[in-house]
C-alpha cells in the first residue's frame, strides 16, 4: 500500500497501513515523529515531540476524507487537545496544514515521510530504529 492511500484515494476499501511521518511545529518550534495506523478512513497513532520540549508521548486519532487528514492530538491524558486539519501534497510524501486548540492558535504543521529527510539531528531520542530528520521542506 502506498502512502497515497492515506490520503483517501482507496478509502472504500478496507486495508490497514501503518506510516511513520516526521514533524515540524509552530514555524520548526517543535519536531518529531508520528506514527500513524489506517484502517479504512480512520486514523490511531502515537505523537512524540523529539525537539523543543519534552513531554510524554501523546494518542492522536482521526481520519481521511479525500486528500485531507483530519486528526485530534490527545495531551495530558486527553484532558487537552489539539486539533488539526492537514492537506496532502500531490506528489502523496508530505501534508501540511494547521492546528487549534490548547496552546494553538491556527498554528502550522508539516509532516512528511521519514525517507523525504535525510539530516539527522545530533540527539534524538530512541524511536524505533531510525533517527529524527530535522528542518523544514
């Protein structure tokens, strides 16, 4: 399944893609990863701020209507959120969009695949088996 599909263009089919996308927040602010399970339109995954702040991992959900993610980020629990509404690049590698609600104020995000950034910060947190790209597109 290609990244593509996350965008809805198969989403009358059911299938299950799991994508790890990187992240910079709030004009490069904050960066990380999130890993993000599809099945169907909808969306679970896991938020993990690398740069700009530590805090503990955070449960995002959502999902896809055509070339638009729609995804909330739980904090704290849940007690907070975030939510945010992203729109995916042609080319099917990044979204970029803009987020509300605590701490936010129409606030950007630009998530693309890990592959898409090869720099490497000098020290990421331990993620899985791969380091975190830093920068923007």
């Amino acid at each position: 399944m290609s990244f593509q599909a996350l965008a809805g263009r198969a989403a009358i089919r059911l299938y299950l893609l799991l994508v790890l996308l990187c992240f910079a927040h709030a004009n490069n602010r904050f960066q990380g990863r999130i890993v993000l399970k599809q099945v169907g339109t909808q969306l679970t995954g896991v938020w993990r701020t690398d740069v700009g702040k530590d805090e503990p991992d955070d449960r995002i959900s959502g999902q896809v209507a055509g070339d638009t993610v729609y995804f909330t980020r739980f904090i704290a629990g849940g007690d907070l959120k975030q939510k945010y509404a992203l729109t995916m690049r042609k080319d099917g590698n990044q979204l970029f969009g803009y987020g509300d609600g605590f701490g936010l104020n129409h606030t950007d995000l630009n998530m693309w695949r890990e592959a898409e950034k090869p720099k490497v910060s000098s020290k990421p947190k331990k993620f899985g088996s791969s380091n975190l790209p830093v920068g923007s597109k």
